[in-house]
C-alpha cells in the first residue's frame, strides 16, 4: 500500500497579484521559496522515499527546495501532475474576468479543463506510480486546482477548506480504499 504527500507549491508573485495561474508557468516569489524551506524543515523528521513534481517551475522549485534541504531525491518530474488548465481565464484578476465576461463568468465556457480529463490525467499518472513504487511514501508537489479534485476523487467528498501554499495532505492507500491521515496543513508557516 502506498503513501501519498500531496504539496501545493509556494506562493507566487501571481497568487500575491490574485491572477490565474493554471498552466502558465510563473515562478516562486521571495515568499514562496521561504514558505518551501519551512516546509523543507518540517519533513527532515519525516521518512519520505521519493518526489514527483509537477514540471511547472513553481512546483519544480518547491520540490527542489524540499529535495536539497531533506535528501529526499526528485525522482520525477511529470506533466501529468499540471495545475487544471483554465482556459481564456489564465492570466486574469478576478477584476479582469467580471469586466470580460460579467459576474456569472464561472458558468461561462472559456476553455477550462473538465474534472473528467483533470482525473484522467491523474488515474493515468497514479496508476504508474503505484507499479513503480509499491509500499513506498510519495511526496507529490503539485497545484491547488489540481490537488482539490483528485482528493475529492479519492475520498468519494468535497475538500471543505481552500489548499493553501505548501500546505500537506497525506493519503494512505489501504484494502479498503483511501483514507486521510492529514489535510491542508501549513503548521510548518506558524512562525510566519
């Protein structure tokens, strides 16, 4: 049975100016790479086998972050673990979206990713790692928009509370499914 660590990147110069990210590649701001370290220390007391990583440079750069700081090796870098695509409304303000497309603009179609293809995406990437690494503990640094759905899919319910940056959610696989031993936890950022 396998472990999963699923870690939302450090925040972004975009989240600070509350643009949507999806696959646009945008770096870690000085906040971030600090919020990565903190992390970073809080998981040298942990036995973790592995990390994968979204191949985006902000979740690249948080797991490098953690992988230098705890030993922990990279051991991938996978597309598969891309934040959603959010289609036209990439690169946007919240502003910029009411002012395009009104206040109803979620309920528009403008190219977003369907949860069906995001979990695609995801069965396919899981199915792989669980082949290659039975029984080991996974770090899996990755994206908000990302993480929220797949845990959903695992846990058969909504994810109540918004993934925070470096936030850990740790899923254990077992016989009889999926079950949650810790979400969105930032308890490393206290000192924040």
């Amino acid at each position: 049975m396998i472990t999963l660590g699923f870690i939302r990147h450090g925040t972004t110069e975009w989240n600070l100016a509350g643009k949507m990210q999806g696959q646009m590649d945008t770096e870690l701001a000085e906040v971030g790479l600090l919020q990565a370290k903190l992390l970073a220390e809080r998981l040298k007391g942990e036995a973790w086998d592995g990390i994968v990583s979204s191949d985006l440079l902000r979740a690249k750069q948080t797991a490098l972050t953690i992988s230098e700081a705890t030993g922990t090796p990279l051991i991938g870098l996978d597309m598969r673990l891309r934040e959603r695509s959010f289609g036209q409304v990439e690169g946007t303000t919240l502003e910029e979206r009411i002012s395009r497309w009104g206040e109803g603009w979620r309920g528009l179609e403008l190219g977003m990713e369907k949860d069906e293809a995001l979990l695609e995406r995801w069965n396919s990437f899981l199915q792989e790692l669980e082949q290659a690494h039975p029984g080991k503990r996974i770090l899996l640094v990755s994206h908000g928009g990302y993480i929220a759905p797949v845990i959903e899919s695992m846990l058969g319910n909504p994810v109540e509370s918004h993934l925070n940056n470096t936030s850990l959610t740790i899923m254990n696989k077992e016989a009889s499914g999926w079950s949650c031993a810790l979400m969105n936890c930032t308890a490393h950022l206290a000192e924040m």
